[in-house]
C-alpha cells in the first residue's frame, strides 16, 4: 500500500499544469507540446457539419378544399414508400380526444410533397390509435391498435388490406 494522498495530482495532470505559457505567435503548437511531454494524442474529430445523414426539411402543400390531418398521435403510418413514393397515414389522436379512422396518402416521389385525403369504399379499419400497418406491393394493411371508444366495446382483431 502507498501512503500517496487521494487527490494528489498524477504525474501527467503535472505536465499539462505545467506548460509554459504560449505567446499568440508562438512557433511552438500544441502538437509540439504533447509530444514533447509525452502525452497521449486526443483522437481528431470530423466537422459537425460532416455527417452523412443531413437533415432536410420540406414543407406539404394542402389543398383548400381539405384540412391539414397533423399534428396526430398513435397514427399508423407505412415504413417505406410505395414505388411511386406514396406514404399512407391511417387514424390516430387529434387534439388529445379525437380518435379519427380517417385515411391520408402524403406523396413523396415529386419535387413538390402533397398529402391529401383517401376516398375508400366498403367499411374501412375504422377510428383507432397505436395501431400497425404495413405496404406490400398494392396491398395496404392495418392490424390492432386502440378501438375502444367506450367501456363496453370488444377490440378489434380483424386484418385490414386496402388495394391501393
């Protein structure tokens, strides 16, 4: 056991105390200094703006005949696109109390990015939140997610396919 204090500095807090004082046109780098005291080289990093995942932003255009289905809560919404960048996003909580079942389709593949309702027929998946959903191919489907809208109500294990 060494009788060493438990805050006494390690020998390497020593050196980087002790450097001398860098004059604004110094010949002498920080470089310099670390190697000269022998002191591990901190790894460089990149840029912040070098990221190969960039953020963008665009904005949806809606038309005036159709309200703006967002903000929305537990909606269900295709991972990937179709092949012509169509996104379908199905039901979910609007403003804390409206449980909606409606059907949006947000098409991605052009320059410019609409949304705009979905007209079906026959009876749809209906009013729902934290459901699934899932593009294959044409074939659209819905599963699960909240369908209670009062206590008495069963919920709904139907699987829904929508041929888009």
């Amino acid at each position: 056991m060494t009788d060493k204090p438990l805050n006494a500095p390690s020998q390497e807090q020593k050196t980087l105390r002790d450097w001398p004082d860098q004059e604004p046109h110094s010949k002498t780098s920080n470089t310099d200094l670390r190697q000269n005291a022998r002191l591990p080289m901190a790894p460089s990093r990149p840029p912040p703006d070098a990221s190969p995942y960039p953020w963008s932003q665009r904005r949806l255009n809606f038309t005036a005949s159709h309200a703006n289905p967002f903000p929305r809560y537990g909606a269900a919404v295709n991972s990937a696109a179709s092949k012509d960048g169509g996104i379908y996003l199905m039901g979910g909580l609007i403003n804390g109390s409206t449980v909606k079942g409606d059907l949006w389709m947000v098409e991605a593949g052009t320059g410019n990015m609409a949304c705009y309702p979905v007209a079906t027929t026959s009876e749809g998946p209906g009013p729902r939140v934290g459901h699934a959903s899932l593009l294959v191919g044409n074939a659209f489907i819905v599963f699960g997610g909240d369908t209670k809208m009062d206590d008495g109500d069963m919920l709904d294990d139907t699987l829904y396919l929508l041929n888009t």
